[in-house]
C-alpha cells in the first residue's frame, strides 16, 4: 500500500485583518497517497489557495495537522522552512512572472533552486540539461522566459519546480493563462511526469476538464472537503446508472462521487441535494437495512411497525409520540444521528443518490485502495 504524502487532520486557517477575523479552512481533511495526481476544486473564495499555501510552506496552520513527506508543517521552524520549499514542494503558478525569473535564461531558472541546494556544478549542468530534455525544450535553455510560448513556458516551469524532485507538486490554476488545445497539452504532460517519476501532484483548477483527466477530484466547500470523485478503473454498463457526478458534471459511468462525513456525523449535501431541503430546513432520517434514507420533513411514511417499535435515534424517544427531524442549514450541513454513522459503516465517505423526493446515502466500498488506474 502507497504511503501517504499529505495528511491534513482537521486543518483550520484563521486570518486576522484588523479586528476581522476570516475562517479560510474549518477542519479540513485530506489525504493524498504517494504517486496520486488530484484536483481541488471550489467556488472562489472556498479555501483552496489557503491549503494550497499551507502545503507548500508558505503560510502555517493556525490549528489541526499537516503532514507533507513526514514533515510537520505547524512545527517548521524558520530555518527548516526554506529548506522544505526548496526540497520538499514544487510550485507550478498560473502567472509565469511567479514561475520563472525574466531576466536569467531557462537554463539558469532550472539551476537556480539547485544551486540553493548546494548541488555541484558539474552536476547540476547535466541535470538541467536532461530537465529541459524532459519537459521537450532540449535547444532552448540559452532563451529567456519572453522569448519563450505559454506552454513552452509552463513547461519550463516545470522543470524548475522538478529541479530537486520533490515528492509533491503544487499546481496552482497552472493552464488559467492558456488556450485550451496547450491547456490539455499541459495537463496531458504533467499526467505522463506523474507516472514516469511517480511524483504525487495537486492541481487547483476552476476547470472541469481538469479534473476529467485526474484520478481524484475533491470538491471544496466553505474550508472543508465536501465531496469526493473517483475516476472508475471500468467504465459502468449504462444500464447500471444511478445518476452522474453531481459536483462536477461527470458522468457516472466513469466517476464514482462520494461525500465526505466529518466524525461527528456533519456532511455537506451538493446544491442540487439541499434544494430538497431549502423550504423546511428540516429532514426525517430513515436508517433502512442497508442503506439511510433522508426525506424533506413530513413525506416520508413510517411503516406501522417501525411507528409503533421505533425509537428517535437521538433522545429514545418513541417514535409513535415523538417525530425527530435533523436540521440542514442555508449551506445545506446535515449532522446526522449516530445510528445513521453504523448503517454506513462510517469511513468518513458515503454515496449520494438522488430519488423523486428523498435523497439516499449508501456506504462506499470503494476505497482509495481499490481505486488506484497505475
Ligand atoms: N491573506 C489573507 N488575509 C485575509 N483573508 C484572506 C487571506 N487570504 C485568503 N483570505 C480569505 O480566505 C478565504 C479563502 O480564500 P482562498 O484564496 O483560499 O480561496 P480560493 O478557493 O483559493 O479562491 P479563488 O478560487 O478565488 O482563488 C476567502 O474568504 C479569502 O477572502
């Protein structure tokens, strides 16, 4: 089994601006095994920069865990810090400015970080050139970034940020800048480096064709992970179809979307699930033999037996006297009850399908275990 490269254990990100306090990331959990390549996406504003800093080093937690490469990121001091950006993470931005130094050649921007590292010479002139070779710029280290094309010059860019080779790539709306025949071309290259080097990648991207091209995509709501897409190993028949991706339009054939659920039972419904909702606020929890069942408060009918035998998962309560309901809030957050948790086999995901009236929650069995397309 693949180590994993990052681990964020209920990450929180608070920025302080004069007396404003801004919640970036509220008890984020992540996981990224060696050798994956996975999207994050959100809505502006949802946190994915923030982790993408964090995770790079450039900003730290204000609570919870991350792990990247066995290093503790709330505990880098101020000498280890640089030392783990130059080593530990490579960057890809979307403004090449950010990427490449304009006034050096591409040959110096890929020496720079292992001069930094304290590589000797006669290494590091062979190994930028068999880096330029392996981005495709093999005759072009004597250019400077201008004189270079977009693609051309994120793929330099690349070389830089696989200067050390580092376990992590960070790639941050890394084709925002391009069109989109170079933006498959980028992608397509930076797929073909994750599977030849095995380097683990997470690309933040507002582009859904990214995240066709991923293993993994994990959707980010409000500083937390709120659903998960995995790209199928098999296509499904179509006849065995429960609907498509509600996050990002894939279709469920190929992907396979689950929700993530913190421990205390909290999970986020996707947009198209909490409209159910949107009028009462209000949901019935129905934990059926194999599955749980959650209906817009007063459509679901109890059979007489479980009216009679049944009992409020929360407070024991008859259910023949008492009616519980759990409460989905204007972002559509629904806690549910312990009881629901067991019927899950809680491993903090489960699958989401949308029925007339009622949405249905299914345990996943399909772990990252299982996932795996390399
Ligand atoms: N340095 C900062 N100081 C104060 N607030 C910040 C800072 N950086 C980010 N934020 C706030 O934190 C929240 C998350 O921002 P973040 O940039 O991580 O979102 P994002 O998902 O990357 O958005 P986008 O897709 O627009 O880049 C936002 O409310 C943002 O305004």
């Amino acid at each position: 089994m693949q180590e994993h490269v990052v681990i964020c254990d209920n990450l929180i990100k608070i920025y302080k601006a004069r007396d404003l306090e801004v919640v970036a990331l509220q008890g984020l959990d992540l996981e990224v095994r060696q050798g994956e390549m996975i999207a994050l996406v959100g809505a502006s504003g949802s946190g994915k920069s923030t982790l993408l800093n964090i995770l790079g080093g450039l900003d730290t937690p204000t609570a919870g865990r991350a792990i990247v490469a066995a290093h503790d990121l709330s505990r880098l001091n101020e000498e280890q810090r640089p030392h783990y950006r130059n080593l530990i993470v490579g960057h890809l931005w979307q403004q090449s400015g950010r990427n490449l130094l304009p006034d050096l050649t591409i040959a110096d921007n890929i020496q720079l970080p292992q001069l930094l590292k304290g590589v000797r010479a006669s290494r590091y002139k062979q190994h930028t050139q068999s880096l330029l070779e392996l981005v495709g710029l093999g005759t072009m280290g004597k250019k400077k970034p201008l004189q270079l094309s977009g693609g051309e010059q994120q793929r330099a860019a690349l070389a830089v940020a696989l200067a050390n080779e580092p376990p992590l790539l960070l790639a941050d709306e890394p084709t925002g800048e391009l069109d989109s025949a170079t933006t498959l071309e980028i992608l397509a290259f930076m797929r073909q480096l994750n599977h030849a080097l095995g380097i683990t990648i997470i690309i933040v991207t507002h582009d859904a064709t990214v995240a066709s091209l991923v293993d993994r995509t994990l959707a980010i709501r409000d500083g937390r992970t709120s659903t998960e897409t995995i790209r199928r190993q098999q296509p499904l028949p179509l006849d065995n179809l429960h609907g498509g991706s509600t996050t990002i339009g894939l279709s469920s054939q190929t992907h396979q979307e689950s929700l993530f659920v913190d421990r205390t039972g909290m999970l986020q419904l996707p947009s198209e699930a909490a409209t159910f909702f949107t009028e009462s606020g209000r949901a019935d929890v129905h934990v059926a033999t194999d599955h749980v069942e959650i209906w817009p408060t007063g459509l679901f009918v109890p059979s007489p037996e479980s009216a009679i035998h049944g009992k409020s998962a929360v407070i024991g309560l008859s259910l023949a006297s008492h009616a519980e309901t759990a409460l989905v809030d204007r972002a559509g957050r629904l806690q549910l009850p312990k009881e629901a948790l067991e019927q899950l086999s809680f491993n903090g995901r489960v699958r989401l399908s949308l029925v007339e009236q009622h949405i249905e929650l299914w345990p996943v069995q399909t772990t990252l275990d299982t996932q795996r397309t390399y």
